[in-house]
C-alpha cells in the first residue's frame, strides 16, 4: 500500500495515493468489526498512549477501542490529574512520554501546531486527533469512507459544508482532503463565521442555504463552537437555526439522494433539525460513528508498519 508518512499531523501533507490506501484498509477493518470475533493483531506488542488535552468522548473512545481490537496495549493519560496541570511544560511532558517508549502517541490538543511540536521531540508515530481551529485528519478521513460507501465514489461530487467554518478543524481537513479528490466544495454559513480569504481554498461561498444547497450530493453541517467564540457571532441560536439550521424545508434544495452528516456532538435545534438527524434515509450520521473506528484501525496499522520497517532499517544500520 502507499502510505509513507511518519506520522498523521494533518490531510495537507497527503497524496491522494496516501488517503485512498487508508480509505481501502479501513474498508477491510469495516469487515472485521462487524464480526462477532473482532481481534487483529496489527498492533501486537505495541504500546498506545491517548493524550487529550480537550474533552472527547467519541474521538478518545474511537482511537481507544480501535488499538485494543489490533492488540495495542492502550493507556488513555487523564490530562486533568497530570502533571500538565502543575505546570509541567508541553515539551517536558512529550520527553517524560518519550521516556516511557510509546509507539503510538494519540493527541488532542487546544493550541494549533501543538501536537506537531510533540511529533518533533518524540520517537514515535504521532497522530493528531485535533489541534486548536487546525486540522482533525482523522474526521476528515472517516467522512471520506461514509460518503464513498454511500455515494459509491468520491470524486466529482457536489458537497456543501454549512455553518461554523471560522472554529472548525473538521471543515480544514474536509476542504483539504476533498479537494485532492476533485470535488466541488461549497461553504455556507453567516459572514461572522468564514474564515477571511477562505475563497482561496477553491471553495464556493455562501450566506444563502438555499442556494448553497441547490443540487448538492452532500451536506455535512457543523456544530456551533461557542467554546471558542469570543463575542457575538450569532445573534441567537434561535435565529441561527432560523436561518443555517438544516431542516426539512431548506434540504429540499439539495438533491433528492443527497446524504446528511455531522461530525458530532450535534446540537439538535441549533445546527440540525432532530427529525433531520434520525432519517435513516438521508441521515449518515451514525454511519460516521462506525467508519471513525475502522478508520483508526487503518491509520494505526499504516503509521506501525512504517514504524517496524524504519526500526529494522535503523537495527541493520547498528549491525553493520
């Protein structure tokens, strides 16, 4: 399989070799998960440390259940009772982590560019699992494998991304990587909430949702991050709903077997309309739940081959 890298930061760095060969492994660990016997052992004898800095449940959960089916050795760190708490700097806390020798480091992180700083100072495969507004690969990813598997390809594909693009790490990876991939990308959400020059992504732009969403294969609606606003953005969430929430009204716009998304946690009422959510026609949103996990498998698996293959190659080098 392509797939080099060292380490999972971000989709920039990727070809779209790279993102297919992920995409094409998870789709195998689809398979083996919905098995009654759901052990592999990829990661046999590997040690997996989750470090998250941000409060997670279904990211922290996914990474973790997903090491334990390869046969990790997994162990979640509880930011809160560490020593990060006691003023222990992010560089002496990836040393302190380097010491213990991790092969797989796990990390969410509120500073964009953080987790990066710890892949510099750490031996391991490092996985971003969400930095600051930067990057989520992983999400970005396991959004690519539900709207293959349910649209049958991805590529030339019309898919509108609606609501808080300016805190979103989801919406980065997801222009990032769909657009290696050749598809049409629309961004609809209040001027208050689109990053300035986001244009120059190659995206379309929209305060409209009607117009945004006319004729869309896709609409992946966001979650409104008030955790990371700071002043006014939105009037109300009543008339943020009013007029970006996805409800049946506005989906009609979009095409008749558009599919619906959300990365979670959703805000029902806020961004997306219950009724919306729970269609199992339309609705892929639990489907995302089930790819993320099979997605982590196939990263972890990619990034721990390059790792054993790098060790050997570096053991031959001593023997020599």
């Amino acid at each position: 399989m392509t797939f080099r890298a060292k380490h999972l930061l971000g989709i920039e760095p990727l070809a779209p070799a790279e993102i297919l060969a992920v995409l094409d492994l998870a789709e195998r660990y689809v398979a083996l998960n919905r098995r009654t016997e759901k052990r592999g052992d990829a990661l046999a004898g590997l040690t997996q440390i989750n470090m998250f800095f941000e409060a997670s449940t279904r990211t922290q959960a996914s990474f973790e259940l997903a090491g334990k089916r390869l046969g990790a050795d997994v162990m979640n760190m509880s930011v809160a009772q560490s020593s990060v708490k006691k003023g222990e700097t992010l560089i002496d806390t990836a040393l302190t982590l380097n010491a213990m020798h991790p092969d797989l480091l796990v990390v969410r992180h509120p500073a964009s560019g953080a987790v990066d700083l710890l892949a510099q100072k750490v031996e391991c495969a490092v996985i971003n699992a969400g930095d600051g507004r930067h990057e989520h690969p992983t999400q970005a990813l396991l959004d690519a494998l539900t709207i293959r598997r349910a649209k049958g390809r991805l590529q030339r594909l019309t898919i509108a991304i609606c609501g808080d693009i300016a805190h979103s790490r989801v919406a980065r990876s997801n222009i990032l990587l769909l657009g290696k991939l050749e598809n049409r990308i629309r961004l609809i959400g209040p001027p208050t909430l689109m990053p300035a020059r986001i244009a120059d992504f190659g995206v379309e732009v929209f305060d409209d949702m009607a117009e945004g969403l006319r004729g869309a294969d896709v609409v992946m609606m966001l979650r409104l991050q008030r955790e990371r606003m700071d002043g006014g953005f939105v009037p109300s969430e009543r008339e943020y709903f009013h007029r970006y929430g996805l409800d049946a009204e506005k989906l009609k716009a979009a095409k008749e077997d558009a599919i619906v998304m959300h990365p979670g946690p959703m805000n029902r009422g806020v961004e997306i309309d219950g009724t919306i959510a729970d269609d199992i026609n339309r609705s892929v949103i639990q489907e995302q739940v089930e790819m993320g996990v099979a997605v982590r498998m196939a990263v972890m698996d990619l990034l721990a081959r390059n790792l054993r293959a790098e060790r050997g190659r570096q053991a031959a080098g001593v023997m020599a």
